[in-house]
C-alpha cells in the first residue's frame, strides 16, 4: 500500500514548483503514520568513525535541512539521517526560483544558498527528539559572516551532544567564496578550530567530517587530502552538486540555470572523485559516497570505488522511496558468504581512476 501511495505522491509532487514539492513533502513525512522500520540484514551492518550503522544508507544533506521530520526518515529505512546544512543565524539564501527539475536526465539544479532557520531553531527539534537512530549534522556559515571558519565552530559547539556526526560543508557552488575554503591555507585553519570546538566539547568524541566539491583538479585533491590527514579527520564526504554541466544532457535549456547539478548526471564525475579520494586517503578514515545514485546497482558502484557508506536524495526525487529497499537487498545479495560489505569497499578503485575523466 506504502508503494502505491508513494507513486501517486510523486505523480502529483512533480506537478508543482521542485521547491513546493520538496516543503509539502516534509509536512507529509511528518504527519503520515509510518510504523517502525524493518530489521535490516545483519549483512548490512557498518562500522565507520566509531558509530555501527544498521545499513549503509542514509540521507544527504539537502533533504531536511532543519530537523523537521528526521525520525519519519529513518522509520523509511534509512540507516542515517543527515540534516542542513545549518547556519548560526536564519537566512532566507536565494531568491527564487532556485530549483530545477532535469525531467528527461533525471537530475536536479539547486542554488538555495544555505536557507536554514538557524542554531537555536534546529537545536530546539533535535532536542525533543525521543527515537534513536544515527544523524549527523551539516555545518555551514551565513552568507554575511566576517568569520566563517568561526561559524563552523560555533556550530559544532552549539550541536555538542545532539549530532552523531558532524559533516563540514565547505563545497556549496551556491555561497559565493565559500569553495575557497577548500583551499590547504584556510582549510587547515577551518579544520584546526572546527575540531578544538569539538575537542573543548563535554559531550563524547563525535566525528568530524569534511564534504568536498566533485568539481576538484587533482592537485587540489592531494592538498585536501594531505589537510584532512594530517589534522586526523574522522572522514569524507564525495561529493556535493557541480557546477559543470555534462556532454550529453538531454535538457539543454534548464542546464542552463545556474546552480549545483545533481541526481543521475552527476554519478561518473562525483564516483570518479570519490575513487580518487579513496586512493588518496589510503585507509586512513571511511569515506561516505553521494551523487547520482538512482539504483541498488550505482549503490554497489560507489562501495566498490570506495564508499563505506552511501547517501541519497536527488534519486528519491525520481525514483521513489522504495528506492531505499532496493538498493538495501541489492547490496546485501552482493556480500559474500560469512563476508561483510566492508569487503567490497574500494575494490574497483584503482581501476575505476585509470578510465578517462568524465566529461
């Protein structure tokens, strides 16, 4: 009935505004009566960053940027939930319009620009939460704020306790200057300060990860990686939306638009990053796959370049929330006999780094 009932929604949603769409989608996870999420396969559990997650795949930052319906997420199925990105003070980011729906490529343009309610209003919902479950928290900085390495702090300290994880998002196309901080010079320094507010936390050890631009030369990709190792991050995120725009699209005019690409023709680009990353980091931390995953077969692709966890949205536009099953029993017939997934990740990813840079 679940099924049927998300086909019909996603029938009527694409019938409205993408960003319309996307509210009234959130009203309606908070108020549809969904019963606890299935046991997963024990096949499907994954250590990484000191947290067990009961599967691989979660939510990307984007679907729920202020914690208004994270546990009716994880009742999907999800096995992580990831909310922002979050700033310090409310922002409206962009005006609209500032979301595009590819229809015939199956992929999506966004320049939101961080619209987040802000700290004290996220931090009021994460508190009244009473289910459990793994989320993690996307930190960002305000568009007018004279300091924003200070507003990644600020965040971290202000989520002390409520985060599983917290995500650094220094790669939004849509902030002007913001990719600059991926640069070593102001990285370090971000990184260094994100981290002490961590470490002057009360609240166990919680993870810090870096979320990086997909649109990276491979230069600047050593200078993240040798940054994020050398001040010993708990992990990576591959990769946020794109500036670029992809041979081949069939939607030529709304490509147009400016903003981050995502959904399906962002996978070769964002999985050959990832692959690179993943070579790059040589073990050193988990890396956490995102782009362009449309079905249980990309899942498997992105383990197999290096993801040791996935994460999902654009696809869900398209395909559906059953979506999150079938790349769940997708991924579980793929691990062995007495194995784990664990052992299929990273296995193509020196091959996957020799192929042409996707164009």
């Amino acid at each position: 009935m679940f099924s049927l009932l998300d086909r019909f929604a996603r029938v009527f949603l694409h019938a409205l505004d993408p960003e319309d769409a996307h509210r009234l989608a959130i009203r309606g996870l908070q108020v549809a009566p969904l019963p606890p999420a299935r046991r997963d396969d024990p096949r499907l559990a994954v250590e990484a960053f000191g947290l067990t997650f009961p599967n691989p795949v979660g939510t990307a930052a984007g679907l729920d940027k202020n914690a208004e319906a994270v546990d009716p997420v994880l009742r999907l199925g999800f096995g992580f939930a990831e909310i922002g990105t979050v700033t310090p003070r409310p922002q409206a980011g962009n005006p609209r319009p500032r979301m595009f729906r590819l229809r015939s490529d199956e992929g999506v343009i966004n320049r939101l620009g961080f619209n987040s309610e802000g700290h004290a209003a996220v931090c009021a919902r994460l508190a009244s939460r009473r289910s459990r479950g793994i989320v993690g928290l996307n930190v960002g900085a305000n568009k007018d704020s004279a300091d924003r390495a200070a507003d990644y702090a600020a965040g971290i300290a202000a989520f002390a306790g409520f985060a599983g994880y917290f995500s650094v998002n220094v790669s939004s196309p849509n902030t002007p200057g913001l990719r600059d901080l991926q640069q070593a010079a102001a990285l370090d320094d971000l990184l260094a300060r994100a981290l002490a507010a961590r470490d002057r936390s009360a609240s166990p050890r919680t993870p810090v990860l870096l979320k990086i631009a997909p649109d990276l030369t491979p230069g600047e990709l050593d200078d993240i990686v040798a940054v994020a190792r050398r001040r010993a991050i708990d992990g990576m995120i591959v990769s946020n939306t794109t500036v670029t725009r992809p041979a081949g699209l069939r939607d030529p005019y709304t490509a147009r638009e400016a903003g981050g690409l995502s959904g399906r023709p962002l996978f070769a680009l964002s999985t050959r990053m990832l692959a690179e990353t993943y070579l790059r980091v040589a073990g050193a931390f988990p890396l956490i796959g995102v782009g362009g995953i449309d079905s249980g077969e990309r899942a498997l692709e992105k383990v197999r370049a290096g993801a040791t966890l996935i994460q999902l949205y654009s696809g869900l536009v398209y395909r559906g929330m059953e979506l999150v099953d079938e790349i769940k029993q997708h991924l579980a017939t793929a691990v062995p006999n007495g194995g784990s997934l664990a052992g299929l990740v990273g296995a193509d990813a020196e091959a996957r780094t020799a192929e042409p840079w996707p164009g």
